[in-house]
C-alpha cells in the first residue's frame, strides 16, 4: 500500500509530465524529468514543509530540472520564422487606439498571487495554454514558467529575438482572452458563485 505522500504524487504525474513534455518536446527526457522531480521529493521528504501545496513544491522543483535538461541537452530543432498564429496584424492593430493605447482596459483580476495558489485557477490556465499554438505555448512557457532570458530561448528554439518576442505577445494575448473568458469574466463568476 502507498504511503499518502506516493499518492499525491503519483495523482500529480500526469499534470508534470504535460508540462515537462511542452517544454522539452522530447518524451522519454520530459518523463526522465519528471522521475527526478518526483525522485527528489521522496528522497528528501522532510524537505517539504507543508507551505506551499504538495503541486507547488514538487512544480518548483521540476522547473529547475527542466531548466537544468534545455540547458545541457542543445538540440538542433528547427523552427522556421513564420508564425503558426493566425491572429494577423490587422486583428491586433484593432486592439489599440492610434496613440497606441489599448482600447478597452483590461479587467482588474484581483490579487494574482492568490488566484495562483487556487487549483480552479491552475487547471483553467493549463487549458488555455493548451488552447494556444503549440509553439506560442512553449515560448510562453519557457520566458514566463521557466525564466529562461530571450537569449536562451532564441538559441534552444532558433528563431530572431523579434520573433521571439511577437510570439511571446500574441501568446500573452490569447492567454488574457481566455482567461477573462473563462476565469475573470462575469460568466466565470457566476459559474463560481454557483458551486460555492
């Protein structure tokens, strides 16, 4: 029988593998990723102190291997500089105002520290980010997850940092329309205020 700690951990896999496979686009390194994290954990179990969840604890240590696998594993995957988006310029140009102000305000999404630490919050994002552009996730998930600087990023995924950055825009736009659709939005709250 599994102890409570293997349990959690073992409902927590398919989630780590998910996001260690976005990133590395390599399965058996992604699931070699995920085994250290999760190895690490169980090896040193007094190292989780119960301040974070058990998900946060174990995610923050997957994104430093994560981190430590782009860097010693330099792949050559070509990425050619076309953008896989097909949210065109004319779709984004009418977003702003002629002095380059956006022309509605986004929401006030409240305290994000805290909507972080919600688990509603984390598993919406997942789908949103799943609902991105493969590749736009990914750059995503590298710059704003990982931290890795646009340097990096240009270097593992072979693309001009000009092209790094409007994928990173566009993706950074998509995930705000989904997320005030679906988390933020007055549909999403009432939705909330119903299972309470």
């Amino acid at each position: 029988m599994l102890n409570p700690i293997t349990e959690q951990l073992e409902s927590l896999r398919p989630t780590l593998v998910r996001f260690a496979r976005l990133q590395l686009r390599n399965d058996s390194l992604a699931d070699d990723v995920v085994q250290d994290a999760l190895m690490a954990v169980l090896e040193k179990p007094d190292g989780y102190a119960g301040q974070s969840s058990l998900r946060t604890y174990v995610i923050g240590i997957m994104k430093h291997k994560i981190v430590d696998a782009l860097r010693s594993t330099r792949r050559t995957c070509r990425l050619d500089d076309t953008l896989d988006d097909d949210l065109g310029q004319e779709q984004v140009d009418a977003l702003f105002a002629a002095d380059g102000h956006p022309m509605q305000r986004p929401r006030h999404w409240g305290n994000p520290d805290a909507a972080l630490e919600q688990q509603d919050f984390f598993r919406m994002l997942e789908l949103c980010l799943e609902k991105l552009p493969p590749r736009a996730a990914r750059i995503f998930m590298m710059r704003e997850w990982l931290e890795l600087d646009t340097e990096e990023i240009c270097r593992e995924l072979d693309i001009s940092a000009s092209n790094a950055w409007v994928m990173l825009y566009r993706a950074r736009l998509r995930l705000r329309e989904c997320l005030e659709l679906h988390w933020f939005g007055d549909r999403a709250a009432q939705g909330n205020q119903g299972k309470r």
